[in-house]
C-alpha cells in the first residue's frame, strides 16, 4: 500500500496497513521507540527516489508485518519454547571477507537448516519447500528483492540475495527495530547516531527464539552467519555454550573499502545519485563500525578460542573444497559425497563472482593509512598481509 505522505509520527496508519496485510493485530511490545527513530529519520535524512520512497516504505511494512506473524506463531506453536538451538555453526567476521559465499556453499550440505531469506521477513515454522512458491509472504519477499535490484543493479553483483536461499540473521534483528540493519539501509545518520547509544541485547534475544520459532519442527544443525555477531559474541556464548564459530579474515583495507562500495550500492537502490552525496560519510563510519564489532568481540573469543576456527578469504578463494574440509573437520562433522557434489557445482557456477564489484578508497573518503592503523592490533593479530 501506498506510502504516507509525511514517515514522521505515521505510526497508526503504519500499523493499520501490517494489519490488513497479515489479518493480525498484535504485534508484540518493545519495538516502539525504535520504530518511531526510524520513521523520524526516514522523514529527515535520506532524499528518496519516488520508487525508493516506496521501497523504503514497504521495508517497514514487512518488518511489521514479520513480527505480527512471529507473535502469531509463537502461539499457535508453543512447543518452539522447548526447542534448544543444538551445536549451531555461526559464521562471521568483517563483511566482505567471504563470509556470504562461505555460507551459502556450506548451506548446499542438506544436515543444515539457516534462515531463509523470505522467511526473516515472514517468521514460521519452515513450511515444506514445495509450498513457499504460494505463500504470500514468499511472494512479498521476491517482489522486494526484485524491484530493489531493478533501481540499483549493483546491489545483486555486490550482495547476492536470493529468497529462497539461506541469508544471515541481521534480518531477524531488524523486528526490533534497534539494528545496525536500519544504520545501513539508507542515508540515516540521526538513526545511527540513537542506535549507537541503544542496548542490542534485545534484539539478540528476539532473533534467539525466532530461530527457535523457524527451526522447532526440524532437527537439523542451525548453519548462522552474521558479521554483526562479533560484536554480539559475549551473549552467544552465554546461549550457546557448545557454540562452533567459523571467524573470516581478509585485509582489511580491502574489506574496508568493499563495506563501503556494498552499502553505497544499496543506498542507491533507495536514493538514485542522491546516495553520491554521503558517499565520503561512509567510509569513516563503516571503518569504526566495524573495528569497534572487532574489539568488542575479542576478549570474548579469548576465554573460548577452543570454539573458533579462522578462514582466511585468500584460502577459501583459492579452494573452498579444501577449508570445508577444515570446517568439517573442526566442527566434527562428516560431509556426505551428495553434499560434496551440490558443493563442487555451486563452486563451478560461481553465483558470488558473477559481475565485477569497484571501488576505490579515496572516493569513500579513506585513506590507506587510516585502515592501517584503526586494525593494526587486528593485522598483527592474524597475520593479515596489507596491499
């Protein structure tokens, strides 16, 4: 449905809209004050396109719509309550260290269970895969990713999103409405600036027992993956002792600069060559964003190093195979000859790497220099080689 005229103070009608979409009228508690910062922020920082506008729009719709239907399930199925999250595997580490290729090869091994990207937006106990193509939420999932690639063709080549294919939990986190999903979404610097001040553990708490949600009628190992979780790893591992957490490495002035380029594409999509204007904005703030997740999650990792692994982006490009392999091997799993070809084929299609993702890091308003010494404890740390 159409988008107001003005986000600010929109609430009643934003509301009224989820509930004619899901038939549902309770959407939970919690999530107000942050709801409200979003749409304040929609309505001063970002200049939308008309499409993006509405783009925008509907991404608020469906988050709301999304907790209707996460409530809704967790009455109907009261059993998800006692439904553990059993040795999951979670994936993270900076973006753009291969932390989504890594995934999504891991994801063609059928013992895992991840969330699938229509069903963060629509959150239920995962239907048999022959019915998504007529769920409506399946549907509203295609038609979003489908018009946000026709305004910003280089958000596909530089995040491959597909619906029906296993995405991270970021867009669990979004419900809460206190997310760095909205930080990056659009220009929103008034909404960062109030997210920076919030207490995620909320949102962490939502995401754990919406997984709980999906997975309570399949009893495979959860595969996770979440860049955003470094910075979350104390709680993970106060929920999930038996944990098995897979850390990406790559240099990080390349990384850097990709986040930026990655983000810069994605405003794009809501913005047009609006987004040029907080293009040198991003750079800075991605680089401290993500440095901070670092330091946050280290000493963390510290008292738990038996639970980790490292994967350098080099060695995986060079043979994913192979670190599976040590994934495997490290986790205490065994990977079937069926889970080894789905693996190999996808290698061989290269859905990651179809298209060429630029960027430079002047024109994000960094410089080498500055990388290198935000991450110099991080380089030495892990013997990162810097071009």
């Amino acid at each position: 449905m159409k988008a107001p005229e003005r986000f600010y103070r929109c609430e009643d009608y934003l509301h009224d809209v989820a509930c004619r979409i899901s038939g549902l009228t309770d959407f939970g508690t919690g999530y107000q004050d942050g709801l409200a910062v979003c749409l304040a922020s929609m309505e001063r920082d970002p200049l939308f396109t008309p499409a993006g506008r509405e783009l925008a729009w509907d991404a608020v719709v469906m988050t709301l719509v999304a907790r209707a239907i996460a409530e809704d399930g967790w009455k109907r199925h009261p059993e998800w309550r006692d439904k553990p999250l059993a040795r999951p595997i979670l994936i993270t580490g900076l973006p753009r260290t291969g932390t989504t290729a890594l995934h999504k090869l891991m994801g063609m091994d059928p013992q895992f269970q991840g969330v699938e990207n229509w069903l963060s937006a629509a959150p239920m106990p995962r239907p048999p895969r022959e019915s998504w193509g007529e769920d409506p939420g399946f549907q509203r999932a295609m038609r979003w990713l489908h018009t946000q690639h026709a305004e910003s063709p280089g958000v596909a080549i530089a995040h491959n999103v597909a619906a029906d294919e296993i995405d991270e939990q970021l867009e669990l986190q979004r419900q809460s409405f206190v997310s760095n999903r909205w930080a990056c979404t659009w220009y929103s610097p008034s909404y960062d600036a109030w997210w920076q001040t919030q207490d995620e553990r909320p949102s962490f708490d939502r995401e754990i027992d919406l997984l709980r949600l999906i997975g309570c009628h399949d009893e495979r190992r959860w595969l996770l993956k979440n860049p955003g979780s470094m910075g979350m790893l104390e709680w993970w591992l106060e929920a999930v002792p038996d944990l098995c957490v897979i850390q990406t490495h790559r240099d990080p002035v390349k990384a850097t600069a990709s986040i930026a380029s990655t983000l810069q594409h994605i405003h794009a999509s809501f913005e047009g060559a609006e987004a040029e204007r907080s293009r040198r904005l991003l750079g800075p703030r991605e680089l401290e964003k993500w440095a901070h997740m670092l330091d946050t999650g280290a000493p963390h990792r510290a008292m738990r190093e038996s639970r980790f692994l490292d994967v350098h982006h080099a060695d995986f490009h060079a043979d994913p195979l192979g670190t599976i392999g040590r994934i495997y091997d490290h986790c205490g799993l065994t990977l079937s000859a069926e889970a080894e070809a789905r693996m190999a084929a996808r290698v061989a299609d290269n859905p990651e790497g179809h298209g060429l993702h630029r960027y430079d890091l002047d024109s994000f308003g960094l410089t080498k220099g500055m990388i290198v010494e935000r991450y110099r404890h991080y380089i030495d740390r892990y013997g990162l080689t810097v071009d």
